[in-house]
C-alpha cells in the first residue's frame, strides 16, 4: 500500500492576498516594534510565505512620535550621512529627528532588519508611518488591528 504525503501547493504572485495592519507605536520599543513590522512586510506570518516571493502585507504605524528606546540611547544615538564630498558627514540625534521626522526613524529601523535583496524597496513602500493617531487608510482595517 503506498503512502499518500501531503504537498504544498505553490502560490503564485496573482494568488497572494494581502492584508492590513495597523500598529500602535505608543511606548513601544523602537527594535522590536521594527521587527515585528518586518514580520509583517515579508509575509512570514502567513502559511502561503515562500522566499521567491514577495507575499507580505501593509503595515500602517500611528503614533510614532510616542516610541521609546531604552538606556542611554535617547542621548546617544546618531544617524549619519556621507556625501562623499570633503566637509559632507551629516550627523543627526535621535532625539532631534523623532521630533521633526519620527517616520525616518521607524523606516531606518525597519529597513535596517529586512533583507538585502531585490524585493527590499517594494516592501518598505508598503509600510505607511503617522506621527499621530491620523491616517488615511482607515477604511482599510476590517477587524485586523494590532
């Protein structure tokens, strides 16, 4: 008598459903909010999630104004640019940028923990970061906040 195995079907790109979902930043931790959007971006809750495949879901993130990190950070922690050019090392602090742009914050972070791979830009378009509790999309969430 033979076995019967199970198999996985393949999804294919037309197939993939994507979600919705709304995160609350509001005193969370920056590293593991990121993470947890990232899970999201590249489909990996989902059961249909495959590496070949872009499958992930919309992230929109309110409230990032109110994140937090821990420690010394607040004080400590810079972001810097180079242009290339002599005189052109641009140095920012956390704590002026999640004053005036709490969304580059939150995208750095996030971009940050996905991979480095050709799908990388199409799944940081997918994730929608508000300074407050105001956003556009609210017509969006059936049921499926976070």
């Amino acid at each position: 008598m033979k076995k019967l195995t199970q198999q996985t079907t393949p999804v294919k790109l037309q197939e993939v459903e994507r979600y919705w979902h709304l995160i609350d930043a509001k005193d969370k931790i920056l590293g593991r909010l990121a993470s947890q959007i990232t899970k999201f971006l590249q489909g990996k809750n989902k059961p249909s999630y495959v590496p070949y495949l872009d499958v992930g879901d919309y992230v929109v993130v309110i409230n990032a104004k109110k994140i937090i990190i821990t420690g010394k950070k607040k004080e400590t922690k810079v972001y810097t640019s180079y242009s290339g050019y002599p005189g052109g090392l641009k140095i920012r602090k956390f704590r002026d940028l999640i004053e005036t742009k709490p969304d580059f914050v939150i995208k750095k972070a996030v971009s940050g923990m996905l991979p480095k791979n050709k799908f990388r830009k199409e799944r940081l378009k997918r994730l929608f970061v508000y300074p407050s509790e105001d956003h556009p999309f609210k017509d969006k969430f059936l049921g499926r906040d976070r």
